[in-house]
C-alpha cells in the first residue's frame, strides 16, 4: 500500500505522489523533492499509486511507464479522467518515438528519460512545468466559457498536397475547414471565429515555437500535431508544450483519417458535456 514518506520542512506546500517499482529510485526521489520541501507519497504499483491519488490530493505526479500490471500510461489515463488539474511527468527506461507518443496522448505534461542523474535538477524542472501548465489552464480559464459551435478546424500547413489530404480526411466530420500556410495567418484568423481544434502538419518550419506562439493567444482552442517523421526529441518537445494529441501517422492514410475523425469526436464531445453545464 502507498506510504507516506517522511521529508524537511514543508517550505514549499507541493505534494508529490511518485509511483515506480525500484526502491532505489522511491528513496532518492523521496530524498530529494523531500529536501526542496515537498511532501512526497511512494507506491509501487499503478494500482497503489491509484489508491493515493483517490485518497489525496497531489500536485505533481511522477509515474514510471514500465510498472508491474497496471502500466504506467494506464495509470496517466485513469488519473487524467478523474484530475484534469495534477501536473504529470513520466519516466521511462526505453525512450522511442512510440512511447513517446503513447505517454504524450495519455495526458502527461513532461517525459523523462531514465536514468535520472541529476534529481535536484529534476526537481527545478517540475516546478518550472507546474508553473507553465498553471499559466497554460489560466490562459484556457481566459477564453470565452460557451465552446466553438459551429465546430471549425484549422488547418496550418505550407504543403498545399497535405493541406487538401487532411481536408478530405475531415470532411463530414466538422462543419467547416479553413487552411493557414504560416504562424502569421494563423494569428490572423484566430481574431476572425473561434476554432474547435489547429492542426498543425510535421513539416512547418520552427514546429514546436510555432505551437508555443499558438497556445500563448487565450483564445488558441486545442493543438493536434500529425505528420509521420517526427522524432523522438521533437516529440519530447512537443510534450511540454501542452497540445492535445500527437499523431504519428502517413497524412491522407486510413489509419491517420481514424485517429482524426475520434480526435475531432472526443473534443465535439467535450464541447456538448461543456455546454450542457453552461445551461
């Protein structure tokens, strides 16, 4: 069962809950946040960690992927449901692009990369992230409450080929598609509707500070990201940059046209969930 570990002197109030199976790396994290003022709860299972996240309140949760049963994307996903507001970071031993991307569309907020050799470095990092996820929900806090409807897309691409590939793929499935080649229509076209969803193909120039320019405008809707060839550090990139999705997968393909069509149903899903607690 979880366990509370004891730690210094609470200077700054955050609580961690950190769920791996290796007991070397429970103790030195414990050690670590415990000695920067965290307080820190320990499990070693994804089902334990879940017991501690059900039963307190946390605002950092730090989760190996690889865990005994319940693995660690899994355990993201089921807290994801119950906590939208917790700061996650996951750990992995196996860093790939698939994992990646795994962890990433699961809902996690940073990926790291094991072995940890500098956790007092680590412990810097997540409080950077908390605070730029807490700037990220208070700029969505600052859009307007009722959700887009219509149900409009944007899709931001300089290759005209894709751009009518993506278009074909949405077709039926939104209400309308408007297509920007660079940041700058993009920005543009914000101040014009509100958009349900900005998809943003691989091969743009600067992806990851065109992503940041995006989400820094309060009314930037989610960001989706697809294209086949992004890398193992661009994707670990894009991880904290907060978007929605990553989509790993040929443009205009049938599995790629699938991944878009229950994307764009699960935000329109949201969306009337959103709107029915408006009314």
């Amino acid at each position: 069962m979880p366990t509370p570990t004891d730690t210094s002197p609470l200077s700054t109030g955050l609580r961690l809950l950190l769920i791996d199976d290796e007991p070397a790396i429970l103790a030195s994290f414990a050690l670590a946040f415990g000695d920067q003022g965290w307080a820190v709860t320990t499990a070693e299972t994804g089902e334990d960690g879940l017991a501690a996240h059900d039963a307190d309140a946390f605002d950092l949760v730090i989760t190996d992927k690889n865990l005994p049963g319940m693995s660690g994307v899994e355990v993201v996903r089921q807290i994801r449901q119950r906590d939208d507001s917790v700061t996650i970071i996951m750990l992995t031993g196996f860093g790939s692009t698939s994992s990646a991307v795994d962890t990433l569309n699961a809902g996690v907020d940073a990926y790291v990369e094991k072995p940890v050799r500098d956790v007092i470095r680590l412990t810097a990092r997540a409080d950077a992230i908390i605070k730029r996820r807490q700037k990220q929900r208070s700029r969505a806090k600052s859009k307007d409450a009722a959700p887009p409807d219509p149900f409009e897309v944007l899709v931001l691409t300089a290759d005209q080929r894709n751009a009518k590939l993506i278009s074909a793929d949405l077709v039926g499935k939104v209400d309308s598609i408007t297509v920007a080649k660079n940041l700058q229509e993009a920005l543009a076209l914000f101040e014009t509707k509100p958009f349900g969803l900005v998809l943003v193909e691989e091969a743009l120039a600067n992806l990851c500070e065109t992503i940041e320019s995006l989400k820094a405008v309060a009314t930037c809707p989610p960001v989706a990201v697809l294209g086949q060839h992004l890398g193992l550090d661009t994707i670990m990139q894009l991880v904290e940059t907060g978007i929605a999705a990553c989509i790993v997968l040929p443009v205009g393909s049938p599995p790629c046209a699938i991944r878009l069509a229950n994307l764009v149903g699960e935000l329109r899903e949201e969306n009337a969930l959103a709107t029915s607690q408006a009314v």
